[in-house]
C-alpha cells in the first residue's frame, strides 16, 4: 500500500513537472540530432539511465561482497576443521601418554555440548579406558 501510494505520489509530480516543461528542445549526440523531443522527455530520459546505472554498480558491488564473503567463509571453515582434528590428535596423544604411564584414565579436555565425537572416536575412547 505504501509503495502504490508514494508511486502515485511519484506519478503526479511528474505530471506536473511535464506540463509545466513540455516546450520543445533539440538533442544533438554526435552525429546525430534529434529535434522537436519536449523537455520533460529529456529529463525522465536522464533520470533513467541514472537509476539503471546506480543497479548496475550496486549490483557489481553486491557480487564482489559476496566473492569476499564466500572465501571468508571457506577460510573459517577450514580453519575450525584443522582445530577439531587438532584437538582430537591431542586428546588421542593424552590417551596414548596415560596408557604408556600405566594409568587407567583417560585424560579430558574442555568440550562444548556442541561437540560430538564421530563412531570411530568413540570406540577409540571405549578401546582406551
């Protein structure tokens, strides 16, 4: 509803401003003349290819934001993929040093309750205890 009424909005100063400039002007590009165009043409003419420019660069730059967001992305994710087999190879290290001492525990680190060991790990885990 508010889109239909500022489009409205829109429309009458526009047909406003066309009555108010409808005098005839002539529009040479180049070569070419072109004569006879009114006034209120030329403008809405200018004005659209404005707005039809600024979506083409905010498009590219909506497109580049979202190259740099995808890489961002794949970098965190492979980060957190080294840290969770890091962090398993310690816990694994801890185990293996527990059991060469000759103690009967496994040593603990901190999880989060996110995180959940894989079937291989946990019957790693039931192995060593």
């Amino acid at each position: 509803m508010i889109a239909l009424t500022l489009a409205l909005l829109i429309g009458i100063v526009f047909s406003f401003f066309a009555i108010q400039n409808n005098q005839p002007v002539s529009l040479q590009i180049q070569n070419f003349t072109f004569t006879d165009i009114p006034l209120y043409l030329v403008t809405l003419a200018s004005m659209l290819v404005g707005i039809v420019l600024s979506l083409i660069v905010t498009f590219a730059d909506s497109i580049s934001h979202a190259i740099g967001d995808f890489g961002k992305d794949r970098e965190i994710k492979n980060a957190s993929h080294s840290l969770e087999k890091l962090e398993n190879k310690v816990h694994n290290l801890e185990v293996e040093n527990a059991r060469l001492k000759g103690n009967h525990y496994a040593p603990t680190f901190e999880k989060s309750q996110f995180d959940k060991p894989n079937a291989i790990q946990r019957i790693r885990n039931r192995l060593s205890v």
